[in-house]
C-alpha cells in the first residue's frame, strides 16, 4: 500500500537555477542519474528521508505557462516548521511571493510561489488543530 510520497517531479529550462532555487529552502541534490548516452538526465533533491524531487533537464526549451494554468500540474505542497521564516526567506533570496502567509480554510498557514520555470509551490505549517493534524 502507499506509504508517502516519494518523489515530484520537473522538466526544467535551466538547471542551475532550478538547483539554486530549491537551495533557498534547504533542499539539495543528493544524487544524478545520467541516460544511456551519459549526459546529464535527472538530480534528485532530498526533501526529508524517502522523499524527493526529480528535475529533468529539458530536452528542449518548452513554454512556461502561467500559474496554475498548466492542466498536467497543479502544484506542490511542501511541509514547513515556521511559514514566516519561509516566505522571508523566498523574497530575501529575490524570488516573489504569490500569495503572502494566511491562513486557509483547513486551519494551516501557508504562503505560495513559482519555482523558475513557472511551477506553482505551496508552503504549509501544519497547525495542531488543523484537518491534517486531526486526521493524519
């Protein structure tokens, strides 16, 4: 049965962004994996144990689509201790907040921005008496 999420994964314009971007939240690449030619495919970055991002470099420049407008991606949810250390940190590191800290219907806080090629990521502090919490 499932046991947690494993990975989420993203075609990337431009790596090296992409890497310094996750950075900001202390999410680093641990590991790559080079395809059958031996070229640069996917760097896995770790979130916490067992859990990860691929990004796949792009075989291609693609179009980056507005947020939440791309219908193959909604968004990334990731877990945080202190919402207000992590948008601070997002506009500190020149990224721009989309939706500032709030508290939504669930009971949790959180704050939204888009990684460089446009993906929408969600942060969220999970509040003891929040849907999650009650039922996790």
């Amino acid at each position: 049965m499932i046991k947690g999420i494993s990975h989420l994964a993203f075609h990337v314009n431009d790596m090296e962004k992409s890497l310094k971007f996750y950075e900001t939240f202390g999410v680093n690449k641990v590991f790559s994996i080079s395809n059958e030619k031996g070229e640069p495919w996917i760097e896995y970055l770790k979130v916490a144990d067992g859990q990860f991002i691929e990004l796949f470099y792009a075989s291609e420049p693609f179009e980056v689509l507005p947020m939440w407008k791309n219908k193959y991606y909604a968004h990334l949810c990731l877990a945080v201790e202190d919402i207000h250390t992590v948008a601070k940190a997002i506009t500190d590191a020149g990224y721009k907040l989309e939706v500032p800290p709030n508290k939504g219907k669930d009971g949790n806080w959180q704050c939204w921005t888009c990684d460089p090629d446009g993906n929408a990521i969600e942060f969220m502090q999970i509040m003891p008496d929040s849907m999650q919490a009650l039922n996790g």
